[in-house]
C-alpha cells in the first residue's frame, strides 16, 4: 500500500481588519488647522478647524469655529462658537454649547445645555436634560426632561419622560408635546410687548398640533388638541379642542375652533 503523505499545514489569515490603538495623548490645535481625523484623550481647538474624517475624544473643547465631515464620538464636549457636523455626533456625558450647532445627521447626547441657535436634520436624543435658550430646529426632540426659552420649530415630535417647560420668545411651531407634565408659555401680552409687536412686525406665533400629559398649563399659545386629566389654561391661551378637564381657565382663554381673516390692507392687528 502506497504511504499517504501528509499535506502541511498552512496559516490562515483573517481579513478583519486590526483594531484601532486606545485613544492617548492631548492635541492642541490653534489658528487655522485642517486634520484628515482626530483620535485622542482631549482635543483643544482655538480658532478655525476642519477635519475631513472622523473624531474621537474623551474630552473636547471648541473656542471658534470647528467643521466635521465624518462624525465625532466623544466622553464630553463643550462648544464656545460654532460647531458644524456632517455624521452622527455621539456624547456619551455632557455637551455645552454657547454659538451655533449644526448637525447634518442627529445628535446622541447624556445632556445637553445649548445657548444659542441649535439645528439638526436628524432627530436629538438626550437621555436627561436638554436645555435650550435661544432657537432649536430638529424633525423630532426626545430627553428625560426639556426645558426651552426661545423658539422652536419641531415638525415631529417632542417628548420628555418628566416635563417639557418652555417659556417661547420668538414664533414657534411643534407637533406633538408629549411628558408627564407639559408646561408651554408664549410671550407675555402686557400693553408695551403688544404694541412693539404692532409695530415691528406683529404679534409672535405659537402653534402646537397635539398635546398630551398628565397635567398641562398653557398661556398665549395655540393647540390644536388637548388630551389631560388636569388642563390650566391661562392669558391668552387658545385650544381648538380638550378631551379632560380644564381645572383653571383665564377670561382671556379660549377654547373652541376660531375663523380669522387678515387684516385688512394696511392695518395690523
């Protein structure tokens, strides 16, 4: 019989590809900078930035103006300027911004304190608090607890586990508010507000399609509908229609559809 003669073994390769190195060191850029990625413990950027890929950071700070067409993981991230992202932006702790934020493809945050203007085209999830002072734009906007003084355009909508209290300067237009208490203030209607809004272009709108809450308290703001089993409804406050109980309302409340027509030609209201 023939001897059978035993083929050698061969290594295989495996086609993953290596994992990358831990994050280390500390990069601090100044004045005009551009980087194909960033990876590192802390990131520091003072003046103007861009980076064509991707950033990952423990912690990052932006003192200008910084612009990511990848997206940007980080442990915590704080904004004084303007920060532009083209990917998914991901804070595993805080994200504080005093400028403007620009997020093409949503924002992943454990909390967010924005002062400025905020506009995502994707949608904002913050696992606790968000809060806004000054102007958000996202198609929806979900955290534990919302707190907003400014103005808002949220087509989608707008949840909280706890409450959404917002105070709006500016004409604001949302969906739906969903919480466990739902607090929507619109600009106050004293005589001189009223008159400056006579003159320099009108009266603030506040329109909300859909309310629903444990307890809600509105005043010079417009609902569509109201779903409560407690439901205030202060100066100036206007809901099309309530299922629940209206436990406090103002004189100048109304509930009920209304039928406007403009003003007439020259005239404002």
């Amino acid at each position: 019989m023939a001897a059978v003669t035993a083929m050698p073994t061969v290594p295989t390769t495996s086609s993953a590809p290596s994992p990358l190195p831990p994050r280390s060191g500390t990069i601090r850029d100044t004045g005009t900078v551009r980087r194909s990625e960033v990876r590192a413990t802390a990131w520091t950027v003072t003046g103007l930035a861009k980076v064509q890929g991707d950033v990952e950071v423990e912690t990052g700070t932006v003192d200008g103006l910084l612009s990511v067409a990848g997206r940007i993981s980080a442990g915590s991230l704080r904004v004084r300027g303007t920060l532009s992202v083209v990917g998914v932006v991901e804070v595993r702790g805080d994200l504080t911004a005093d400028g403007t934020l620009q997020f093409g493809t949503g924002l992943h945050a454990g909390s967010l304190v924005s002062k400025g203007s905020l506009r995502s085209g994707a949608p904002l999830r913050v696992d606790r608090l968000a809060s806004v002072t000054g102007t958000v734009e996202a198609p929806t906007v979900s955290a534990a607890l919302v707190e907003l003084s400014g103005s808002a355009e949220v087509p989608g909508e707008l949840t909280a586990v706890a409450a959404v209290r917002a105070r709006f300067r500016g004409d604001s237009r949302i969906g739906t508010v969903r919480a466990a208490r739902v607090e929507l203030h619109g600009p106050p209607t004293s005589l001189i507000p009223t008159l400056w809004r006579a003159v320099f272009g009108g009266r603030a709108t506040i329109h909300v399609d859909r309310v629903e809450a444990d307890s809600v308290e509105l005043s010079a703001v417009e609902v569509g509908f109201v779903r409560s089993p407690s439901v205030v409804l202060g100066p100036g406050a206007h809901v099309t229609a309530v299922e629940g109980t209206v436990v406090k309302r103002h004189p100048t409340s109304r509930v009920g559809p209304e039928s406007r027509s403009p003003p007439p030609y020259g005239l404002s209201r």
